[in-house]
C-alpha cells in the first residue's frame, strides 16, 4: 500500500472540512499547518491557494476555473465507463477529477471512489485500490495480503476484473463506483515490462469495453495521462482505439478562467486585490496549461505578504512575481542550509530527476536506500519545505532459507520525489546541476538498466560489466562513490572481482610460459604471439561487454516507436561487423530485432493463421522451405516461411495427430482419429491412403531411406507400409495404445512406446527384438541416439530411462516431480533434454548425471526441441510460451504471442527459425535469422526513412536508404519556417536536381508562404532574403520584397487588435504597425486601421502607447466622429480632459445613436467634475462589448 505524505505547509492557517470524503486508497494528508511568520498577516484567516499540490476534495470549495469542464465530466459518468482524460504537465487534471467532480458525484449521493497510480507494478496497484470495496473491514495488514493476492489472480487469469466488481456491486447494491486512475502515464515511466503494460490495459480494457454507452457495470473508470505520452499509448492498438474515439483533452484556460483562479479563492476570505494587480498577474501568465503549477505557487507565497485583507503590488515583487516564484523559494529555503548540507541536497535533487534523451527531464521516485539512510532526515527538511514529496510503500517479500520457504513478510519501504515537475522546468539552480551532472546521471541510468537485467537474469555472471563498461564504471566509483547505491556499489565491485580473477588466470598463465625451459626466441615469439592473442581476446571480451549493456538497456524499453526500431537495427548490423559476438549475444540481438518486427501494428510475418482447431505437430521441410502442420480441424497445411499458405491437405474425417515430411522433402505423411495414414505429395496431391488400423492413428513416421512409413494406434499395433500403400507388416505386442513410434538412424529398426508401460524394439520384417520394461506408467515419448546405439523413453512415472537395443537399462534420470512428457538428444548425442509436467525442462548426460534444470515456466512443458548445432534447447509449454536455452541453463528469451497452450517445438535444419503450434488453431514462427529480420524491420521504416525530414543521414544510411527528393523538399521547408532562409534554399536545389517534381518554381512558391509567416512573426531580415530568393527561384513572381514583409508585418498588428485576447499582444501590435511603416513609408494605413489600435490599446490601459495612432486616425478621417470618440477615451486615461471633451462634443454632435450620445454626455459631464468615468468596471464593460 502507498501512502503519500504531502508537507503543505505554507505558512498559513488551513481548513480542514470534519466530513471528509472518503476515496479509498488516497492519501493525501496534511500533516503540519505552520503559523505565518508575518506580524502583518491575520492568522486566523485561512489559505485558500495551493502552490504545486493538487487540490483535494477538502479544499474543492477554493477549486476555480474549470466549473464548465467539471459539468463535461459530470454529464459523461451518465453516458461513458470509461473516461480518458488527456492534459499537458500541470494542466490541474488530478485537481478537475479530485476537487471537481468526486464533490459534484458527492452531492448527488449513491457512489463510492477509489484511487490508484499504477506505479512500477499496475495490476497490485490496481489490486489495492479494489480490495476495501471488494472485502469489507478487513485490517490493514489483511488488507496488504489480499491485495497481493488479488494482483497474482488478476495477472494469471484467476479471476476477472469484472467479476470483482460483480462482487463489489453486491456489497454496495445502491451505489456506483468511480474507479480514479491518476497519472497513468507511470505505466510507462515506472513499469518497464512491456508484456505486463498491455496484460494489464488488456484486463482494463476488456472489461470496461464500451466507452461510447453505459455499460451494464455500474463503474466507472476516470484515467489522467499527460499528453505527451499519448504517443506511448497509441502504440498499442487496443489502446489507440479507444482514444482516437473518446480521450478528453484539458486545454489551456482562458483568461475568464484564470482570473477566477486568481481573485475567487481569495473573495471568498474577504481578500481583495490592489487596483491593477489582477491584470497585472494575468499578463505575467503564459496561457500554456503547464504554467498554472507557478501561478498557483506565486499566489500561495503572495498570500503569506498580505497587508491585512489586501494584495498588494510591492508583495507581488517581493515574491519575484509569477515568473520568479518558485526560484525565488527554492533559492531561499536553500540558502538556509549548511554548506556541506547544501552538497547533500545537490546529491538529493540529481537523483530525483531522470535525464530525457532528446526530451525534457522528468522526475523520478527515489528509495531510501538509493539515497542513503544518512540524507534521509535533509530528505524530511526539503518534504517540509515544500520541494519533495515522500512516500510509504508496503511491499511483501519471501525470505528463502536453505530452501524453505518461509511465509510472506511485510516489509515498508519509503521513496521521495520532486514536488512537481514545474520544480524542474523553472528553478535554475536545479537545472544548473542536471547541466553539470548530466553525463553522470545518463551513465548512472544506463548502470541501472545493466544492473536489473542482470538481477533478473538471476545475477548471470557473463551480464557482469566487461571492457570499456567496467573502465567507465570504476572511474565513477572513484569520484562518485557517495552518489551510488548499495545495490550499485555491489554491481561495480561484482564485476571488478570477476575481471581481477581472470587476470590473475591469464597471470598464471605468462608464468606458466617463462617459467619453461622454451629457448629465449622461441619464449619471445611466443609471447608476440600470445600477446596479440590476448589484445584481440581484451578487444573482442570489452565488444562484448559493450553489446551487453547495450542490450541490457534496450530490453526496458523496448517499443514500436521509431527511434527504439532505429536503436535495434543499429544494434544488429554492428553485430553483423563484430569480430566474434557470443552466440548468445546475437540471439539476444536478433530476439530484439523479432520482437520489433513482430511489434502489434505492425505486418505480422510470424503468425500462420487457418487453422480451425488446436494444431498438434508442425515439422520443417529437410531443406527448410517448408513447414507441415497438422490440426484437430481433420486437415494439413503446407506454408512457406514467410507465411504464405501453399495448400489444405484435405481428406482425413477426423483430426489429425501426427504428421511427418519424407527424408527426400517431396511427401507428407499424416495420421489422424479416422483410423488411417495419409500420404501426399507437396502440391496437396493424395498418393494413397493407408487403411488397416482399427482406431485412432496417434503416430507416423519415414523410415531414413524414405522407403517406408511406420504408425503406432490407439489399437495396440504398430504397422509398416510401403509409399505405394502395400502393407509390408504389422507389429502385434503391445497391450495397450501405442503413442510414438521412432526408425532407428540405419533404419534398420523401429522403437513404439505405450501406454501398456514399455517399449518395443522391432526389425523391419516384424520380428520383435525385445521389450524394454521397467516404466511404472504409460511411455509417453520415445528416441534414438543420433549414433543408433541408444534408446531413451520417457513415462507419466516422472522418469526417463536410458536402454541399449539390446535391451539393457543403462540409467535412469530421475528428478522430474509429475509426468514425462518429451525426450530429445542432443545431435552429438551427449546430451538428453526432458520436458515435464512439472514446468521444468532437465539436461542430463548420458551417465545419468542431471547438468542443469531448467526453470521459468508456468504451466506444463509439452515439447522440447535441440538446436541443430545442439547450442540451445527450445521447450514449449502450456503457459503459452516457447523458451529459448544455453545448454549451461540461461535462458536466452522467452517467445510470447500465443494465445493458447503451445503443444509443439520445432527448429528448422538450419536452426534460424523455430516453429510452435498451439491450442488456438495457429502456428508461430520464430525468426532468428538476423538478414532476413533486418530486411523486414527496414521495410517497416523505409516509407519513413524516404519521405520525412526528422531521420539523420547516418540513421538513413542503417538500412540503406537516401533522402528522395520529397525529404530534401521537406527539410527545406522546415528550415524555411525556422528562418534559416540559405541552407533551406539548398535543400530546395538538391530536391530539385534530384526529383523533378520538386522544381525550383515550386520551393519559390514555398519560400513565399514562410515569408509570409516570417514576416507576420516579425523576423523581418529573415522574411527579406526568403522573398528575395523567391524571385530568383521564379523569375515570373512580381513583388518588391520589402513591400510584402511591410504588409504582412502590418497585418499580423491588424490580427492581434482584432482577436478578443489580444490583451498580451497590444504592444506587439504597436511595433508590427511602425515597422510596417519603417520598411515601406508608402503603405497605406486607413484611419479605420489607426482607430482600431488606439481603442484596443486604451481600453486595456495603454493609452500613453497609442495616442499617437489616435491623432493619426483623426489626422486621415477628421469628419469621422468615431475616431474622436477613441481619442477622447485615450486623451481621458491620460490625463488630458479638456482635449477629451473636446472629442466627445464632436462625437455627440456628428456620430452615435440616442444611447450612445447620452452615454458620452454622461462622460463629459464626469469630466467638467473632474471625474474620470473609466473605472476598471467601465473598461471591462467597453472589453466586454
């Protein structure tokens, strides 16, 4: 359980409402309110505004501004189940969900709320926050148990989310739910797996499946994300769908709503502010939602310098306005550290902050082992301080002694972050470090990468750092040794141990070679040599150490994004150029290539779908080419490796069980429950059928000549025939159904296993040999050694047992705790892999001593397969996945993607591609083949690579491809748009010379439209040469270059007078008008252009700027009563009434319906008393209007 513990502090008295709203699993307490140290400041007057912490439905009663967008919300909980809420950084989503809409539902009555983030764990997250509503009244340490078990149950399966919350609804029968999923975008900072990301978004969106109708639930699932990860959450498909339909985004307020944010929460106290001060606050905020962190925060500092009831200018400046707040704060409260404190804090901040590549920083949660039990009270300074929140986590842990388990204890961990991002964006100290530390931090998360792959590949030591990795590492140690973790320091000196060994093993063996009595030259060439041995050894180990962590640090966060595609082929085609890349590193990194390739979205190249039933066996062609798969849907299919269906074996009346390709590739045999063998040729031709069995048909098999087939059948017999169909004879001995049956590799013999517990050896003419017995259960797999001398028979007893033809028991492998379920050897036939029932794979030699036991799967292993050059071990098991193994037990990679148990394995002769079938009527290829993969994964990006601007020529170049002439085309324009006017203009004639399309007449025609804008933005030189260029790019254009920047500089000063919010930009439009005036004396400004820029700036207080536009607009129209009435108004707000009057009088006498004379007469008689009329009412009512 987390529980968050939030010092807001601010200096002020707080509210605290005694009917407290209850949302389960939401902590948000208030721990200290602090008095306000001012003498100055009431303190009895409580603070309304809430600095950098989001508001809470215990002060939703100070909580403006989004009253319409909180209505929005209010209506969809009626009409949607799920309620997407998307928003930039600091947007106030957490606040519009917490203060806005859980108080709206509150009032209505009749629901009840729960809260979560998912965290680096979303489905024990999600657990925590359901099991208060899902068992009642259980105690917090009950509690805790059961939400780790709810999260087991809802990972495997065990139970439904929707079940759950059929359950809840029986507990709470009158209510409805509202389920609060904050800061989703933790799904993808914090939890790095990305299989765990889409099961739980699979289980989130399965079952709140409808978001356009009311579902039958009566929950209702609201989610914050920030929209900068919406990219994140587009990559997956499910996901996408239901956004592109339904997100709501939370835009930037306007200016009504932020001045309510401003003045209300204060109106409310009775606080006012000093004339000016709003408007002024209001100009000082960018309308960008991510700023309204600052303002909130300056507003909280300026209510703690308060003069009594009011708001006063000279505090505004004193706190450093909005723009300065929150530095001004954090400088001060660090300026009241100790010196050697304040190095602690620097130390503190650098690890709460993760280094964005290529984007912005981003904080980060911290534990307080990461830290340091010793900065852990300045930690708890800077959480009262308002800089840091911390944190409690429950988290369970077995504790493992000499190999029993012990029960599940509870253990709390404690964490920190940044208060708020806003912290990292605007206090410049903070930045000055990350500026400082940022190579540091970079390695420090790249260190962290390596580190967890290496604890989850269960401290493999060949994931230890090597080579130019371990140098950099070490000379971290050295300078920032108090910087790194425990966990971190053991990492580093883990693989310092590891390189010290095996330098004092190459020590030894120098001193093996001097210490001979090798004559001198004979020792110095030996050594030449042996040196160079040992720099190409250090060259290729230090490589690899590089690949790695390479691979190390790819594995997290591994996506179908285009950079993450771009960094795997990198990868893969330096491992193409490597000297000599472990075998396990290239499948690692061809693992990392598949993946991408076979990323959902993308073409799938591995899935070969049509079958209409559970597939049961899958076999390659001898030569490759093909793969034969047969299904309980009672047909074959014949594919190709890309995935194309060659053809339907049709024929058989009942499923298929067995299927097998001629030694020679050119037939297919197949055996099913229609009591026969089918033999057919590659084009899905039916040579013959095989009848003569009296049941199901559960095994065939060719002998090596490819002369004949054996099959083994639920009748007890096993049968050998000719490929034209003739019966040659029939092995009667078995007792019971035979299950498997093997030719020997001289063909000279065949092995059936059954269930009547032992095997049977056979010569060809039917004589049988001997039987094997010994097995106390069904035998459920049967082999031969590749050298014909051995037989290896696995049985449902749990055992394997090794047998000379002769019949003799050589040994037998016990180990395995249930049923046997598959047998191979190894192609040297030194080795024996077995698959069982016990969800372990065991590698034993042939003297019966088990190697290794492979462990990691979850349910039963069906099948195992050895590679051919017998590196690897493939087993594939009911838990739907297919291992990859070294034979020294590290698993290599786990293939997921079926959907169902995998019931077979398979590799291909050239040991590229391993096939699996399953349960879910498919097959699955798995390409290991790194040219074949590349090809694939570079024409996914190829369309990218050739027509967008972004990608760099060294990263074009990774697959071959060069910018066509569109891409040089769209640089040029996306350098024009910047203003950089030459290299746009060279982009412009490479895109011409190389692609006629893209002519010079069109890049002039270009280079007019970003003039244009340039010249509207006021980059005048800028907008100058692009135009200039354009008649040299098209001789045809007529226009004078100064003349066009003058008038479209004009018209952007036309456009910022005429837009109702141009409150920020009157000064800009002063300047466009002179500028406009400046490049081109001649342009013609009508007194109406004039007259609108001096009422716009008068009425938003800047008369003393644009009285001079007002004597202009009289100057060119003097019999226009209208411009008199706007200069009146400026004459007013700047001191001169008589002049005013003056103005008004001839606008009453020339101008104006019957109401608007009175209203100036109105003015007048104001101003004859010395009155100014314009208050700020007036002003707002003349803005309003």
């Amino acid at each position: 359980m987390k529980i968050c513990y939030y010092s807001i502090d601010f200096f002020c008295k707080r509210s605290i409402n005694q009917s407290r709203t209850i949302i389960y699993n939401y902590y948000y307490q208030e721990q200290t309110v602090i008095t306000a140290t001012e003498e100055n400041v009431n303190d009895n007057l409580l603070c309304p505004y809430q600095g950098l912490y989001h508001f809470s439905p215990e002060n939703a009663e100070y909580f403006f501004g989004r009253e319409v967008f909180v209505e929005n919300l209010f209506q969809y909980t009626e009409t949607r189940n799920f309620i997407p809420i998307l928003g930039a950084s600091g947007s106030g989503k957490s606040s519009v969900i917490l203060a806005g809409l859980v108080p709206k539902l509150v009032k209505i009555g009749h629901w009840q709320f729960t809260h979560f983030r998912p965290g680096n764990d979303p489905f024990h997250a999600l657990a925590q926050a359901l099991v208060p509503l899902y068992v009642k009244n259980l105690d917090e340490t009950d509690r805790i148990a059961q939400a780790r078990k709810l999260a087991g149950y809802f990972q495997d399966n065990t139970i439904l989310l929707s079940d759950v919350f059929s359950t809840i609804q029986g507990n709470y029968p009158n209510n409805r739910i509202l389920l609060i999923a904050d800061q989703f975008e933790e799904l993808y900072t914090l939890c790095n797996d990305e299989q765990t990301r889409r099961n739980f978004l699979d289980i989130l969106l399965n079952t709140f499946k409808s978001f356009a109708e009311k579902s039958s639930l009566s929950t209702v699932l609201v989610g914050t994300m920030r929209a900068d990860f919406l990219g994140n959450a587009l990559s997956y498909r499910p996901l996408a769908d239901v956004l592109q339909k339904g997100n709501i985004m939370l835009g930037p307020m306007n200016e009504k709503e932020l001045k309510d944010i401003i003045e209300k929460p204060a109106q409310k106290l009775g606080v006012s502010f000093e004339g000016g001060l709003v408007e002024r606050i209001l100009r000082d905020v960018d309308k960008e939602p991510g700023n309204l962190p600052l303002l909130e925060f300056a507003l909280t500092e300026l209510w703690n310098k308060r003069k009594g009831k009011q708001l006063t200018h000279n505090a505004y400046q004193e706190i450093g306005e909005v723009s300065g707040a929150l530095t001004c704060y954090a400088d001060s409260e660090f300026s009241k550290l100790k010196p050697e404190q304040q190095q602690q804090v620097r130390r503190i901040f650098v690890q709460l902050v993760r280094p964005g590549a290529g984007t912005e920083d981003t904080r980060r949660v911290a534990t307080k082992a990461e830290l340091n039990d010793s900065n852990w009270n300045l930690v708890k300074q800077l959480a009262d301080a308002r800089l840091v929140v911390t944190s409690r986590t429950v988290i369970t842990r077995e504790i493992t002694d000499n190999s029993q388990q012990q029960p599940q204890q509870l253990k709390e961990q404690e964490t920190v972050e940044v208060v708020h991002e806003a912290l990292i964006k605007n206090w410049g100290q903070l930045r000055q470090w990350m500026a400082t530390d940022r190579e540091f931090r970079t390695w420090q998360e790249r260190l962290r990468a390596a580190m967890n792959y290496w604890q989850e590949k269960n401290q493999d030591q060949g994931l230890l750092l090597r080579g130019a990795a371990l140098v950099q590492a070490s000379e971290q140690l050295k300078t920032r040794r108090d910087e790194l973790s425990q966990d971190e320091l053991e990492f580093i000196q883990l693989s310092q141990e590891l390189y010290e060994k095996e330098e004092k093993q190459k020590q030894k063996q120098r001193q093996q070679i001097v210490g001979g009595s090798i004559a001198f030259a004979v020792i110095v060439a030996l050594l030449g040599v042996w040196s160079e041995v040992q720099r190409r050894k250090a060259f290729i180990g230090e490589e690899n150490a590089n690949f790695r962590t390479e691979i190390a640090t790819l594995q997290p966060r591994l996506n179908s994004t285009l950079p993450v595609q771009m960094d795997v082929i990198k990868l893969n085609q330096k491992l193409k150029q490597a000297q000599a890349p472990t075998i396990d590193i290239q499948l690692q990194g061809t693992d990392l290539l598949r993946q991408i390739v076979d990323w959902p979205g993308q073409k799938p190249i591995n899935s070969l779908d049509g079958h209409e039933n559970s597939v049961i066996g899958v076999t390659f062609s001898p030569d490759g080419k093909f793969i034969a798969s047969g299904s309980w849907d009672n047909t074959v299919k014949l594919w190709k490796l890309d995935g194309t269906l060659v053809t339907t074996l049709k024929g058989h009346e009942n499923s298929v069980n067995s299927v097998a390709f001629s030694p020679d590739g050119k037939f297919i045999a197949s055996g099913s429950q229609d009591d026969t063998v089918k033999l057919w040729k590659l084009d899905g031709t039916l040579v013959t059928t095989l009848k003569g069995h009296e049941s199901d048909v559960l095994g065939v098999a060719f002998s090596p000549d490819g002369k004949f087939i054996a099959s083994g059948s639920w009748d007890n017999i096993v049968k050998l025939w000719k490929l034209d169909g003739t019966l040659v004879t029939t092995l009667k001995g078995h007792e019971n159904s035979v299950l498997g049956v093997a030719f020997s590799p001289d063909g000279k013999f065949i092995a059936s296993g059954s269930c009547d517990k032992t095997v049977k050896l056979w010569k060809l003419d039917g004589t049988l040999v001997t039987t094997l017995k010994g097995h106390e259960n069904v035998v459920s797999s049967v082999a031969f050694s590749p050298d014909g001398k051995f037989i290896a028979s696995g049985s449902w007893d749990n055992i394997v047992k090794l047998w000379k033809l002769d019949g003799t028991l050589v040994t037998t492998l016990k180990g395995h705790e249930n049923v046997v379920s598959s047998v191979a050897f190894s192609p040297d036939g030194k080795f024996i892999a077995s698959g069982s029932s016990d969800k372990t794979v065991k590698l034993w030699k042939l003297d019966g001593t088990l190697v290794t036991t492979l462990k990691g799967h979850e349910n039963v292993v069906s099948s195992v397969a050895f590679s051919p050059d017998g590196k690897f071990i493939a087993s594939g098991s009911w838990d739907k996945t297919v291992k990859l193994w070294k034979l020294d037990g590290t698993l290599v990679t786990t293939l997921k993607g079926h959907e169902s148990d995998v019931l077979g394995v398979a590799f291909s002769p050239k040991g590229d591609v391993i096939a699996s079938g399953s349960g879910y009527n498919t097959v699955k290829l798995w390409n290991f083949n790194r040219d074949e993969l590349l090809k694939h994964a570079c024409s996914s990006i190829t369309g990218y690579l050739r027509n967008n601007p972004n990608p760099s020529d060294d990263e074009r170049r990774l697959c071959g491809e060069k910018a066509s002439g569109k891409v040089l085309f769209l640089q040029g324009e996306k350098l024009a748009a910047e203003g950089k006017i030459k290299q746009a203009v060279s982009k412009f004639q490479q895109a011409a010379k190389l692609d006629s399309n893209f002519s010079l007449k069109l890049a002039a025609a270009s280079l007019v439209l970003f003039g244009e804008l340039l010249a509207e933005n006021g980059k005048l030189d800028e907008a100058i040469l692009g135009f200039q260029k354009a008649l040299e790019f098209d001789p045809g254009l007529k226009f004078n270059p100064k003349t066009e920047v003058a008038k479209h500089r004009f018209k952007r000063g036309q456009q910022l007078i005429e837009d109702i919010e141009y409150i920020e930009f009157d000064e800009e439009a002063i300047l466009a008008y002179n500028q406009a005036q400046e490049l081109d004396p001649n342009l013609k400004i009508s007194a109406s252009d004039w007259n609108q820029l001096c009422w716009a700036g008068s009425i938003n207080k800047e008369a003393d700027q644009v009285i001079f536009a007002c004597n202009k607009a009289v100057e060119l129209d003097p019999k226009n009563g209208w411009v008199y009435n706007s200069r009146g108004l400026a004459r007013t707000l700047t001191g001169d009434s008589k002049g005013a009057i003056e103005d008004f009088e001839i606008f009453v006498k020339s101008a104006g319906n019957a109401e608007e004379k009175k209203q100036r007469k109105a003015w007048i008689a104001s101003l004859n008393k010395g009155k100014n009329p314009f208050t700020d009412e007036v002003l707002e009512q003349l803005r309003s209007n």
